[in-house]
C-alpha cells in the first residue's frame, strides 16, 4: 500500500471498468443541480464577503469529503491503529498556512512590533481554560465520532449521528455562554495573549513554525504504512474518474488545498472557522429568552469564532451552508452517500459529545478548525496549546474506550 494511501480503492495495472448506470446519472444530475444552487447562490448574494464565504464552504466541503479531513479520524487512526498517514494532511495545511499567513500578515500589519495584532485573527489567551477546553472538545470528539467539522461534512454522507452532535454542540455552546463570565472574571482576563511575531517577526517566526511541523513530520514517519510500489496501468476517463471522484485523495494533497483554502479565506472575509455561526444561534436563543446579560464581559473583546447576537444568516453560516452542500455533492459522485442506522448509544453518544465540544469550542473561542488550524496558522501560542489538549483528551477518550466502533 502507498504511504499516503488509505482509501479502500487501489490503483490496479488495469484501468477500472467505467460503466454508466441510471444510478450515476441521476447522481450525477443532483451534483449539477447542487453546483447550479451554489452559483446562483453565490451571484444572487452580491455581497461579496456573502458570495465567497459560500463558494469557499463548498470548496472546503468537497475537500473535506474527499479527503476525509476529520480531525478525530485523523487522531484516531494515529492512536488506536498506528497509522500516521493521515497526520500529514494537517500538518500540510499548518505548513501552507503559516507560508500564506505570514504574506497576508506583511500586508495587514507590515511591522509585528507595533503592539497591535493582526485584524480578526485567531489569537486568544493561553490558560487552564484553553487546557480544560481543548480537553473536552477532544473528549467530546471521541464519544460523538467526529469533530464538529467532519459531523457538518458527514451531513453530506447521510450520517444520522451528525445532526444530533451538532444540536448538542449547539446546547454545549449554551452552557459554556453561562460559565464564560466567571471564566472571564477569574482567569481570562489576566491571561497572556502570546502572539510569536510579536517577538520573533515575520521570519523567525515562520522559521520556528516550520521547524516544528517538519521534527514532527520526521517523528512520525516510522508509523507509516511501508511503501509498495505503484504498479503502472494505461491512463484512462475511467481511471481518472476514479483516483479523483472515488479514491480517498492524498493526506499532504488534501492538506495543502485546506491550508490555501484557508489563507485566501482570511485574505477575503476571516479565518477558517465553522462554529461563530453555532455560538450566535444560542447566544441569541438566550439573550432574547432573558437567561442571560446582553453584554457577556470580554467576549467580544477576544479574536475567534465568537457568538454575537444575530438576527440573520451570517458569512460563516454561508460557509456552513456551503461545506454541507459541497461535502453532498462529492459524497454522491463517490457514491458514499450511505444514510446509516441510528442506535440509541450512538444518538446518546452523539448528543453527550456534542455537548462538550460546545462547551469546549465556547470556552476556547473556536475549535479544531478555528482555535487550532487558524490559530496555528497565524503564529498564535493558544493555538498549539488547544491543538496539545484536544490530542490529550482523543487519548484519554479512546483508552477509556468512549469510542464507538462502527458496526
């Protein structure tokens, strides 16, 4: 098997058979069908932040699909199988977006040293908090199945558990809106807001961010699957419908693409992040409900995915939007749209996970996507930090074994 292979297909000496059923038309006619709503979508909004956070949410969905860019999958085949593989596409998209950041930065903020950081990126206060939250978003993680972005790309495969985990990150979200004052008050308002540039600049920050990619990069290649070589085959439509719309795609492929994907997203509306939308909807539920201030201290004083009080659909809703439809799309060309069977542990389990990465995700102002890919990527110390607890709390959870193997 190639190294970076995963996908239950493999490439054969032979050109796959390309046959089409009534099946894949019909398939592929709600794909058009799809690309036509976003476009026309995309051009009715013309807002263009409003346009391009959808168009960017499908990209990133087609993507994620593809790729199976889990954060939860990704740890957990590290973990429980020893399989590090997958590992490689989050370290690629760290390594292109420190690249793409550190360019964008020059422009937003040309001297690192004035004191300021730069507008809307994600760069929040390092303390227990951000511990305690990484923790349970990872323990989260590991009951639900799935980070909250690979539930929003698993609503595209029909995954029933998703929804549920989703409406619990939503309740998570409500909970964490209560406890956020007295974090504030105890804790994060005294807490260090370390932004690397600020010390090293542009360059020497970027060099020790991809110093560390590359050590961890280096430590994780004895966990490679073994290197087989790839045997040739006579290229055809078939074989490349197949590497492309079919085959899991490469981990460093799918991670260059989610880092680029995330650099432009920031250049053009705000840093990747899929929970602001989420965090709105129950800090507006409960605002409007009178269960708590309108004013929360310091929240909106903080960079991230933070929930503010809306009334409508917001550019990072758009992305969600999006990331649903375009995680649809490639899941019925690779014929993976596979509506699963609900239990009642894996809707509790859903539930109950959902719940802690909402709390989690609250507490640390993003998640696997924000906090940490973000986060990571614009030289913020918080985004290490949670990415360290989140891996902490997938351990813990998989040796208690909170992880409900598919049956």
């Amino acid at each position: 098997m190639n190294r970076f292979a995963s996908g239950s297909s493999s490439i054969s000496g032979a050109a796959p058979q390309f046959a089409v059923s009534r099946g894949d038309v019909i398939r592929m006619a709600i794909v058009l069908l799809i690309i036509a709503i976003v476009i026309v979508g995309a051009y009715r909004l013309h807002n263009s932040a409003a346009a391009y956070s959808l168009l960017t949410g499908a990209a990133l969905g087609v993507v994620f699909q593809r790729g199976r860019f889990c954060f939860f999958c990704i740890l957990r085949d590290f973990i429980e199988f020893r399989n590090s593989a997958p590992l490689y596409a989050i370290l690629t998209a760290l390594a292109v977006g420190g690249v793409g950041y550190a360019i964008v930065f020059g422009v937003f903020l040309p001297n690192p040293y004035s004191g300021r950081l730069p507008p809307d990126a994600h760069i929040g206060p390092v303390s227990w908090v951000l511990v305690a939250a990484g923790s349970a978003f990872g323990i989260g993680m590991t009951l639900s199945g799935a980070c909250i972005s690979g539930h929003l790309y698993r609503l595209g495969e029909g995954s029933t558990r998703a929804p549920i985990a989703l409406f619990g990150s939503l309740v998570g979200f409500g909970v964490g809106l209560f406890t956020w004052s007295r974090l504030y008050e105890d804790t994060l308002v005294r807490a260090p807001v370390v932004w690397l540039p600020a010390t090293f600049g542009y360059g020497g920050s970027l060099a020790l961010h991809l110093a560390v990619i590359l050590a961890l990069a280096l430590m994780h290649l004895r966990y490679l699957p073994d290197l087989a070589e790839l045997r040739g085959g006579r290229l055809s439509f078939g074989r490349v419908w197949e590497t492309v719309f079919c085959q899991r795609w490469n981990p460093p492929v799918t991670g260059a693409l989610v880092g680029v994907i995330g650099v432009f997203a920031y250049f053009r509306v705000e840093p990747l992040g899929v929970t602001a939308q989420f965090g709105s909807m129950s800090r507006t539920f409960l605002t409007n409900a009178g269960l708590i201030a309108e004013r929360l201290n310091g929240l909106d004083t903080f960079a991230g995915c933070t929930a503010q009080v809306i009334q409508t659909i917001t550019d990072n809703g758009l992305l969600i939007g999006g990331l649903v439809l375009g995680s649809f799309a490639a899941a019925l060309l690779s014929k993976r749209f596979v509506p699963e069977k609900l239990t009642a542990r894996g809707g509790i389990t859903a539930l109950f996970g959902g719940v802690l990465m909402g709390w989690g995700a609250m507490s640390a102002l993003g998640c696997t996507v924000g906090t940490l890919l973000s986060g990571i990527s614009a030289f913020a110390l918080s985004g290490w930090v949670f990415g360290a607890a989140v891996f902490g709390g997938v351990w813990l959870g998989i040796k208690l074994r909170l992880w409900m193997q598919p049956t």
